[in-house]
C-alpha cells in the first residue's frame, strides 16, 4: 500500500515535460506537498526538541514568528493543494499534501506543550530550514541559467541525492560533535600561540573571511587530491563522484566517513589560528553554499570570473565523466590553487558531455554505497 502510494507520487513528480507545464497543476501539487511536508517536520521539531531539534536552532524555535510559520505552510500547502486538485486530473500530489496537512493539524492539536527529555537531536528542522533555502535560491536559478542543458527538478537519481541530503542534515549535530573533537584537542594548547590568536581575531572581518577560505581551500585541496590518489581512500570518494547527473543537490552525495575526516582535518587550523566566531561561523555558512552552488547545473559565461573564483562549470569538469578530467580542478574557491599544482582544466566554454566515472562501478542506493569502501575486491583505480 505504502510502497504503491510512494511509486503514485513519485511518478508524478517525473511526470512528462508536457505534463509539467505552468497550469497543468504539477507546480501547485509540488509546492504543495513540499510545504505539507515541511509544516509537519517542523511542528515534529517544535515539540519533541530533544529527538527532532538541532541545539544552534534553538533560538529558531524560540521566535514568536515559529508556528506562524509553521501554521502559513500548512495554510498555503492546503490552498495550493486544493489548485492542484482542481487543475489536475492526477491527484495524487494534492490528496498526499492535504493528508499532511491534516497530520499537522493532529500533531498540533495533540502535542500543544514541548514536550522536554533527552534525545539524540536529529536535525529535522535543519534539514526543512537547508532544503528550503536551498531550493529556494537554486531551483528559480538552475530554472533561469541552465543554458542547453535544461534539467527536470526530479531528474536522474534524485531519491538518492535527497536521502544523502536527509541523512547528512539530520546527523548534523552528532557529525559536527565528532568532527570538532580533533580541534578541540589542539585548542587546549592554544596558549601557547595567544599572540598569533590575537592579531588573527584582531583583523577586520572581510581580511579574516578571506584568510579562512583561503587556509580552508589549501587543506582541503590538499585532502581531496589524497582522497584521489590513495586507492583504499578513494573508495569513499567515488561516492561522491558517482553522480551522473549534476545539480545544487548532487553534491550532498558524499559518503559520510569522507564528511567526517574532510571536517575534522581542515577545520583544525580555522579553529586554532583564532579567527572571530562570527567570522568562522559565517565561513562555514558561506561554504555550505558554495558547495551547493558549484555542483549546480547553472550555466552562464564564466570566463571573466572563472580564473579568480570557482565557477559550476569548473566544479563540473572535475565531475566529468572526460578523459582530461580525471584528476583536475580540485579547489573549491581558487581554480588559481590547481594552476598552481599542475592540476588546472577548464577548456574555454566548454562542459563535460557527461558525468561520473568510467563505468561506473559504484552500487545504487544509500547503503550500497556506505558498504561499497568496506567491499573486499580489487580498489578501483582513481578516477575523475
Ligand atoms: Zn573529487
Ligand atoms: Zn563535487
């Protein structure tokens, strides 16, 4: 039933381009459920904090502005819902919102108090909060810039970019736990660099939001050709570049051991130098929206900017599926970093034909592929 239901919905989701048209409905029904879904999730957070909050969003949930929020979601999730019915002859998207909405009016009704206790803090309302910010920003530009490359919203594996998306919002608080502990440990002999500390929390703002990507971008430069060339580290890695089709969510596909060593190892020297909390913690906002961005299939004429800053289309050729792409571009905001290191391909115009590796060897599905390293079997050599 359950399983019949999910295959309903996500048929008309990938409903035919003729079918997506503004009028047809679909829009309507998308935005409906989206926004059904989100009420509910963000009710489920508000009122079972220890299990379904992150602790940084507490001042979020604090806000007199929360459930307004919330009750507008499940408002306008229930009108949109309602245009989708009668606009569309497949109903599916507007009846699933609509049970939501309901669910939300059942949890709201049934769970009024907080109800307090401890828990793990799964990032319920991070995950609603990151998916519809992003969405929000990306979508209409993805939408307005993709050039001949037009994409549909739920293309090629999305189910499976959306679960790492899910799965790496809501172990945010437990991964950032994990991931801080190697800075932590060096920042217990802070003292005996408090000078150097000093002056690096003295400088103003922008010198030290430049600083840190700077420092970020030469680790992790760093870290990622490692991950490249070492075959057994690779393993992890080819997850992420099992991606065969490109957009601002194909760059959550990322195998969450990577994830923890790629944070634990370059944010140490972000956090030891002493940079201002404003700063660091505006450097970690601001890259998680560059890693969004430059997965993201918006194409325009990059070639005034593509020398100074990375652009899609250069993140995109260290996805592509190319032979010259094989081991390229791997900065993440100076493309100057990879010309410096021999590493630098960005042929004037151009995009890849295709994404991932040769082969493609990586399994399907999210568990597969959190297996796939740990597999016994020749490595795979190192690809793009
Ligand atoms: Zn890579
Ligand atoms: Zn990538």
């Amino acid at each position: 039933m359950l399983s019949k239901l999910r295959l309903a919905i996500r048929n008309d989701l990938e409903a035919e381009a003729e079918q997506r048209t503004f009028g047809s409905g679909w829009l309507s029904g998308v935005l409906a459920l989206v926004l059904g879904g989100s009420a509910l999730l963000m009710l489920l957070a508000h009122h079972y904090p220890a299990w379904f909050s992150v602790e940084d969003l507490k001042r979020v949930h604090d806000s007199p502005f929360y459930m307004v929020g919330v009750q507008a979601m499940a408002f306008v999730a229930f009108g949109l819902a309602c245009l989708n019915l009668t606009l569309r002859r497949n109903k599916i998207l507007g009846f699933s919102a609509i049970a939501l909405v309901l669910l939300t009016m059942t949890l709201g009704a049934i769970g009024a108090q907080t109800i307090p206790g401890e828990g793990i803090g799964f990032g319920v309302d991070w995950f609603v909060l990151n998916l519809l910010m992003k969405g929000l920003l990306f979508v209409p530009l993805e939408k307005l810039f993709s050039g001949n490359k037009p994409q549909p919203l739920f293309r090629y594996e999305w189910r499976e970019d959306l679960l790492y998306f899910l799965i790496s919002s809501l172990l945010i608080q437990i991964m950032a736990f994990i991931s801080l502990a190697p800075s932590l440990a060096v920042l217990e002999h802070a003292a005996l660099w408090q000078p150097l500390r000093d002056a690096v929390a003295s400088q103003p703002y922008v010198v030290q939001f430049i600083e840190l990507m700077l420092i970020a971008d030469l680790m992790q430069y760093g870290f990622h050709r490692l991950f490249h060339s070492v075959p057994f580290l690779w393993r992890f890695h080819a997850v992420h570049h099992s991606a065969q089709a490109m957009d601002w969510m194909a760059g959550s596909r990322m195998h969450l051991f990577e994830i923890l060593a790629l944070r634990g190892v370059t944010i140490i020297p972000l956090y030891a130098l002493g940079f201002e909390e404003n700063a660091l913690y505006g450097y970690i906002f601001f890259i998680y929206l560059v890693s969004a961005f430059v997965h993201a299939n918006i194409r325009f004429d990059d070639r005034w900017i593509a020398p100074f800053i990375v652009t899609p289309r250069f993140h995109h050729w260290h996805h592509g599926i190319e032979k010259e792409a094989i081991d390229v571009n791997f900065a993440v905001h100076f493309p100057w970093i990879d010309r410096l290191f021999g590493t630098y391909y960005l042929p004037d115009d151009k995009w890849p034909s295709g994404y991932g590796i040769g082969g493609h060897p990586v399994p399907k599905g999210w568990l597969e592929q959190f297996a796939y390293p740990f597999r016994r079997g020749k490595p795979n050599p190192p690809a793009s």
